[in-house]
C-alpha cells in the first residue's frame, strides 16, 4: 500500500511540474505599425523592427505592419529602424500571454539625405549612417574601433565584447556567456544603480551573473537600447551584435568626452555606440 502511495505522490508530483513548466512557457506578442512622424503619417514599408536583446527581428509589410511573436514575458527595448529615417527605440512590457499593440513614428534623418563620401585613400564608401562615426573618429576625442580591427575579429576569433574590453577605462562584467560594458567608477548617489543592491537589475540579467556597476548607456545606429538610469529595463549584451555586422564602435568613458547629442545623463557612466554596416 505504501509502495503505491508514493508512486502516486511522484506522479502528482510530475504533473505539477509539467503543469508548472507550460505556464511558464508561455509568450506573449508584439504587434505594431510604423509609420512617417509627419501630419501624413504614410506607412513604412522595409523598416526593421528588432528586440536586441532577444536577437529577434522582422520586417514591416506594405502597410508598415509588423508582428515580433513567441517573446518571453518581462521588459524588452524594441527599436525600429529604415533607411532614411532615425531609429527609434521604446521599452515594452510583456506579461505571460499578453498581445500588445505599438504605434510608432519615424522622423527622416537630415544625415541619411547626405551622399556617401570617399575615402581618397583606400576608395570605400562610407555608408551615410557612419559618416558621424568618421567625423567624430577625426578629433580623436573618444575610443574608436573600427572596420579594420573588427574585420580581424570576425568568423568567432573574437566577439564584440572582448574588443571593447580592450579599451582604457571600460570594465566589462561577465555571466553566462554575455558581456556587459561599464565603466570603472564607483557606485554612489549620482550613479544609476545607488542603491547598490541588486534590486536595481533586471532578475534575468541577475540570474545570468550581473551585478551593481556603472554601465553605459548604450546606442544601436543611434537608437537608445540600454538607459543607465533605468537598469531594471534589462542591461545590454555587448555579444549580441558581432563584429561582421559592425561598421565601427565609439567608446567614451567620462562625460566630458560624450557628443553633446548623447549626452543625456549629465555625467553618468559613459556611452557606448554601435554602428551597424
């Protein structure tokens, strides 16, 4: 009698795992339309609607619609991008099974309507998008890592993560095969996480191996993807883009150094930019 008894425990017991597991399972949806800021509001069709973080990505159709499916419950930065346009970037939040809708609108970039320059020495285009990128590149201010460097890098010999570990000032955080970018000073009141506690931190970046630092903010083609003010978004994994996919990385460890277009924390942790090819 005892013998069936505890067979019938465990298998009560097995069910309300796998009952337990398909909860947890369950995804929740984004879906949304892009189109022009302006009073015409005409969709836009091609852009690119990516969650990096979850390295998910869709294009929208003739209408500007787009649909990112199976996203795990949590905060998650979504940024939209196309050509001609400034990127934009917005933070949602998913429950178990929620079906969300967005409505986001896109500015036309003065930058992208420039043409491509030449580089007289070696004879490459450089694609509108980098043209900040080089001009910035020139006054020296700043860390820069570019084509040439990150071209060694690509086919796995080094992910992006450790070429930005490489940079004077820069203290990456390590956990479950990501990289975080921070800087090396010091929690206190006037940084993001001042608490010093680990309720600043998203519980995923916590369970993969984050901790209370300073970490930049971060920018994707000029899209805002990680705000150091509000590190319970989610942090950004350096890793996620590698260095194939990349036209080049700025890298300012001290306010002083920061574009004054980026430089929205009054001092803060640093920047981080990354321009994708």
């Amino acid at each position: 009698m005892d013998y069936r008894r505890r067979y019938f425990a465990a298998g009560l017991a097995l069910l309300a795992h796998v009952a337990a597991a398909q909860v947890s399972r369950a995804q929740g949806e984004i879906s949304g339309r892009v189109s022009t800021a302006d009073s015409l509001r005409v969709p836009v069709a091609g852009a690119e609607a990516v969650i990096p973080r979850l390295q998910l990505s869709v294009v929208t159709d003739s209408l500007g619609r787009f649909r990112l499916k199976d996203l795990p419950s949590g905060v998650h930065v979504l940024v939209v991008r196309a050509v001609g346009f400034r990127a934009e970037s917005s933070t949602v939040s998913l429950q178990k099974d929620d079906v969300l809708s967005v409505d986001l609108r896109l500015a036309r970039s003065e930058a992208t309507v420039l043409p491509e320059r030449v580089v007289t020495a070696s004879g490459e285009r450089i694609p509108a998008k980098l043209v900040e990128f080089m001009e910035r590149q020139k006054t020296g201010t700043g860390h820069f890592i570019g084509r040439s460097v990150l071209a060694k890098s690509e086919g796995g010999l080094r992910q992006t993560g450790d070429l930005i570990s490489t940079i004077p000032g820069v203290v990456v955080r390590r956990g479950s095969n990501k990289i975080w970018v921070a800087t090396g000073r010091a929690i206190s009141n006037s940084c993001a996480f001042c608490s010093g506690s680990k309720s600043a931190l998203h519980p995923a970046d916590f369970a993969a191996g984050a901790r209370p630092a300073c970490f930049m903010d971060v920018y994707l083609d000029g899209a805002l993807v990680f705000d150091s003010r509000h590190p319970g978004n989610g942090l950004f994994d350096a890793n996620l883009v590698p260095p194939e996919h990349i036209g080049g990385i700025e890298i300012y460890t001290s306010a002083a150094q920061v574009p004054a277009k980026y430089n929205r924390t009054g001092g803060g942790c640093g920047v981080l930019l990354i321009w994708t090819r």
